[in-house]
DNA sequence: GCTTAGCTACCTTCCAGTAGGTAGGCAGTC
DNA sequence: GACTGCCTACCTACTGGAAGGTAGCTAAGC
C-alpha cells in the first residue's frame, strides 16, 4: 500500500540527486530512464511533463522539510538546540555528499528561468524556511537562550542566507568541512553571551 | 583602437546576462544570436565553443573584480568603509536590476556539471575574493577598525557566504532590499564595539 | 475488462558545431 | 593606381545528436 509504485519514488529521487549537482537544465528524462533502467517514454507514464515532474519533486521536498522541522519542534526542546539540529542536518548531507546542496537553494538561483509553477514553490520553501527560523529566533529570545543582535525576522534571514552561502563555498572548495567554518561562528554568536 | 571589435563584447555581456538568469544551460548560442544581431555560426567566429565563451566571460569578469577591488583599496582607506563600498556595489546592481547576481556565485551552484576549465575559474574567483576579505579583515582588525568574533579568514569566509545567500534570497522574494536587510546587521556588528 | 507499467517507434524542435562562401578592408608590389 | 594576397566579419546551408513529448502496442494483475 505504501510502496504502491517504487518506480515514481525512484524517478523523484534520481531527480533530486540530478537537480542538486545541477539545476533545471542540468538533466533530461534520457538520463532519469538510464538511471532508474527504464526506458524514456516510460518515465512520461509516471510524470507528463518536466515542469509536473520537478514541481511534485519540490512540492514533497517542501512537506519533507516542514514534517522535520515539526519533529526537530517536538523532540527538541531548546532553541539553540534546534539550530545546532538543523545546521547538523546540513552538515551530515555535505559530508557524506548524498544531497550537499538544498534543492531549492539551487532551483532559486535559476528563478528568472524556471517554470511559473516551480517557480512558486521555491519561493514557498523560503517564505517557510525563514518563517520557521524567526520563529525559533523569537522563542530563543523569549527563553534567553538565543541573543539577537537584530529582531528575530531579520536575524533569521541571516541565518539562512549564511546557510545557503555556507553551502555554495562547501561547493566551490570542495571541501565540505567549509560549511562548518562557516556556520559554528555563526551559532556561538547567537548562543552566548557577549 | 580600443574599439577593435565591438561585436566579440557585445557577445560577451549578452552571455553575462543570460548566465546571470539562469546558469550555464540556460541560454544558448541562438539566444545571443537574437540580442546582438547577427546569425548563429557568426558568434563560434568570435567564440569557436560554447566553453570558449564562458571560460573567456569568466576570466574577464574576474579581471574586472580585481581591478575593482584594487581600486577600491586606493581610493578608499578605512577596511570598514571598504567592505560597506564592496556590499554597496551589489546593493545597486540589485536594486537597478542590471546584473543581480554575482557570475561566479550562479555558476559555482552548478559546478559539478561544469566543464572543467569554466570550474577552474569560478574556483580561483572564489579563492580570490576570500583572500581579499580575509586582507581586509586582517587590516581592520590591526586597525582597531573591524571587531572580529573569529580569525580574520573565517570572518572573512563567513561574510562571502552571506553575500551570496544574501542575492540568492533577495532574488528568492523578488526583493532588492532584502539583500540590504541581511547585510547591514552584518556590517554593524563588525564596525561597532559590542 | 479495466488499470498499471512498461515497451518500440516516432515526431518536432532545439542544440552546438561545421563547411564553404561572400564582401570589404588593408597591406605590398609592379 | 591597378593588381594580388590575406585577413576580418559576417552569411547560408547543413549535420548529428539530444531535447521533451506522443502514439499505440503488450503483458501482467486485480
């Protein structure tokens, strides 16, 4: 029942690993079908078109996020905790590289030519992102366990910018301990006092 | 004299702009064929390969930013009136619209699928631009100008991912100011004693 | 007997790149 | 000053392959 059709799953992930290494334009339905070992047509049968098959991609990744973050939420109590959770989330995927890269941290550098509906859920993802991230800021700030030098909203912008850039220097070295460089100060900043 | 052949510029910037929007696959040689005015074959007489093209637009883009960067450290002496002349730079080819984001930036996302000589320079502009940030962090933090959390590199490592992350998120809300917001606290909390 | 999941064969369009030609400019030379 | 040779900057016409996508078939399973 839940593995109803693997084959739909394969192509999505087989996706995601093509969009993360690079962009939209970066893959076609040949190299899915040579992936996954199926034949062109037949990745069609799963997904009519690119722009259905990258939006439901980016639609899952979204609920795949918000459904993290809800448990980051419940089993995690404090925080700063919370941030050193979701930045070691990021750590792990860069390290061992399965995903070094978020899917629509890339797909938004290419906004200006990305499919209307694909371009709507990127957008979504951040306004998400950044939304829940103020929100940790906030509570953080309530709790005194987060020291904010600016309000939450703009702090949290920051966080995510420093995230995203973080992951394209990892990139650009190819060094993937680049992103912990980056954001540890980043942390300490926000969880002692000074 | 200077004005040798327009028409291998026009192709360049043309090939800037695309690239800017949406990366290494997202245009094409037709594409600039259209802008500048003339056929398609008649731009391989300027670039004989499409990696011809982007290996040339990016040395010559990294070119400019030294030479822009140089000029900046002669014309202007205090590190922290350097580092808000840099971020004012990107602040109005945002907000103008003209180029909104950094070539080096765009393509870095898309690395792994880059022909290795494109790679090759978007990696020495990244090592490049690191080392000066890290010169006048340094010089800052000598001068008693700068107040750095860290050492003068990871501050300057830190500062670089948040410009990017910074343009991937204004151009993600379709909101030039966005890239103002994040940056600002940034420059604050290095030039002002906390 | 309808649905699912795959297939072969094919279409149109676009892609980077090539072949080969033309028109004009600028030497040098008789 | 006309002729020759060469160069630059384009052009038309084309190639081979890859792109996204379609038509219509088969085989299996409930």
């Amino acid at each position: 029942m839940s593995t109803v059709s693997s084959t739909a799953d394969d192509i999505l992930a087989c996706a995601r690993t093509l969009i993360i290494a690079g962009g939209y334009n970066g893959f076609s339905y040949a190299d899915i079908a040579d992936v996954v070992g199926i034949r062109k047509p037949s990745v069609h049968h799963h997904f009519a078109s690119k722009v259905d098959l990258v939006r439901t991609l980016v639609s899952r990744y979204r609920e795949e996020a918000q459904a993290g973050l809800s448990a980051l939420e419940r089993n995690v109590a404090d925080p700063a905790d919370q941030l050193r959770n979701y930045v070691g989330y990021w750590e792990a995927c860069i390290k061992d590289a399965t995903a070094p890269f978020c899917v629509c941290a890339l797909l938004a550098s290419e906004l200006p030519i990305l499919p209307e509906e694909v371009a709507l859920e990127v957008r979504a993802h951040f306004r998400f992102l950044a939304s829940w991230l103020a929100s940790v800021m906030e509570r953080g700030k309530r709790q005194g366990r987060l020291h904010l030098a600016s309000t939450a909203r703009v702090e949290a912008e920051g966080f995510m910018a420093t995230v995203h850039g973080a992951m394209l220097s990892a990139r650009a070295y190819g060094d993937p301990k680049m992103f912990g460089t980056i954001i540890r100060p980043l942390l300490d900043r926000l969880s002692t006092r000074h």
